[in-house]
C-alpha cells in the first residue's frame, strides 16, 4: 500500500508540474505578447538602427517607417478571420500531441525511453509553434528553480540550436528592404548563416567600398528576420486578448 500510496502522490505531482507548465505557458505568452513592442520591436526592423551607423551621404534611401501598424491592418474582415482560425488551428494541431504525450509521460512516469521521446517533443512543438513559444521556451531554459534538470537541458537547446530560413528568403527580404541585390550591396555575402535565433538569423558579410560605415568599417554581420515572425507575433496577441 506504500509503494501503490507513493505512486499516486509522485503521478499527481508531475501532473501538477505539468498544468502549472501550460498556465506558465499561456500566461508567458501573453506577457512575451506585451513586450513585443518595447523589447524587441527594434529586431524586427533592423533597417531603423542603421541609418545612424552609415553616413547620410552613403545610405540607401529608406522609406520611413512611421507608426507601428498591424500587418494585416486594412485587410478584408474575412482575411483576418482566415488568417486567425488558420494560425489557432495550427496551434492546437500542434500542441495536442504533445499533451497527449504528457499525460503518458505522467501515468508511465518510470519509463525513461518515453520521458526522452517527451522533451525531444517538447522542443519540436515549441519550434513549430513559432517565435513567441520558443522565446517562452528559451526563457524556461533559464529557470533551474522551477523545473527539473532533463526539461532545463533540452528547452537549452532553443537558445543555441534555433531553426534557420532558407537563403532564397534572406535574398528576397534585402532585396526588398533595399531595392538593391545582395551583390551591389555587399563585395562578400556567407550563404550560411553563423547563428540562428527565433527573431532571426545572422550573415557575415563585407560591404562594397560605396556603402562602407564611419571609419571605414566594412565587415559587417547582417541580420535577416525569419519569415511570419512579424504576423504570427501579432496574431498571437490577438488571440491571447
């Protein structure tokens, strides 16, 4: 009667890690949501703080960004329905497997086979749930007071191990921001990023003598945000309000 009394109260307490780890999460969300804005409003365009750093004289003309406004502000009612069920129902595809694994993770709480298949999990739907998850992830990586080691260890993963875009969007998105082609822009530009985080990915690159910044500085490290980043951001806070 021991064992079975010790059983039950260990299944109930990695049950209660578990529904205090979805109101976290919920709630973190919510909050990352918040400081969007303020936070990390700036790496979303990066194109903002440069214009200080490269001479007037040599800086691509850019059009002002003005207010900070909606992406899908101005957009027809039923796009943004669209937009919105699409972006709920990846969420929920995405998170209900998971769940499901963490309900076996707590009544098989002694098969470690499945605990490693759980955390491998957990970083995989955090990734796929996009941008905000995975800076909520990042986050919980930090708290060693909260959880326990094996779950610190693999949200770490988030904070080195970020999945990367293709090149072909880095292409587009300079191409975009500048009107100008990698090449006239930059002498060397690294197919391969040399970090990925949840915001963006960052290049080493040489600019072209034309556009070199104050003091003669040309080797430069460019950083090009994932694509959606911007719509889901925003999306999500939609949803949590």
């Amino acid at each position: 009667r021991s064992s079975s009394s010790s059983g039950s109260s260990s299944g109930f307490k990695r049950a209660g890690w578990i529904a205090a780890g979805c109101v976290g999460t919920a709630g973190g969300v919510f909050v990352l949501g918040m400081r969007q804005y303020g936070v990390t409003f700036a790496d979303l365009f990066p194109a903002k703080r440069e214009t200080h750093i490269i001479p007037p004289e040599k800086a691509i003309p850019i059009p002002p960004l003005g207010d900070n406004v909606h992406p899908m502000e101005g957009t027809p009612w039923w796009f943004r329905l669209y937009v919105t069920t699409k972006r709920a129902v990846h969420l929920i595809c995405t998170f209900v497997p998971f769940a499901a694994v963490s309900i076996a993770v707590t009544i098989f709480d002694k098969d470690e086979d499945l605990r490693q298949f759980w955390l491998a999990m957990m970083v995989r739907t955090l990734e796929a749930a996009g941008c905000s998850f995975q800076k909520f992830g990042q986050w919980l990586s930090m708290r060693p007071d909260l959880f326990p080691p094996d779950v610190i260890a693999a949200l770490s993963k988030l904070r080195n191990d970020a999945p990367e875009h293709p090149y072909e969007h880095t292409r587009r998105s300079i191409l975009e921001s500048f009107g100008k082609e990698i090449e006239e822009i930059f002498e060397t530009f690294s197919d391969t990023p040399v970090a990925s985080g949840t915001i963006a990915q960052v290049y080493k690159a040489r600019l072209r003598p034309e556009y070199e910044m104050e003091g003669g500085v040309r080797e430069v490290a460019v950083k090009v945000r994932h694509p959606h980043v911007v719509q889901e951001s925003y999306v999500d806070t939609t949803l949590l309000f």
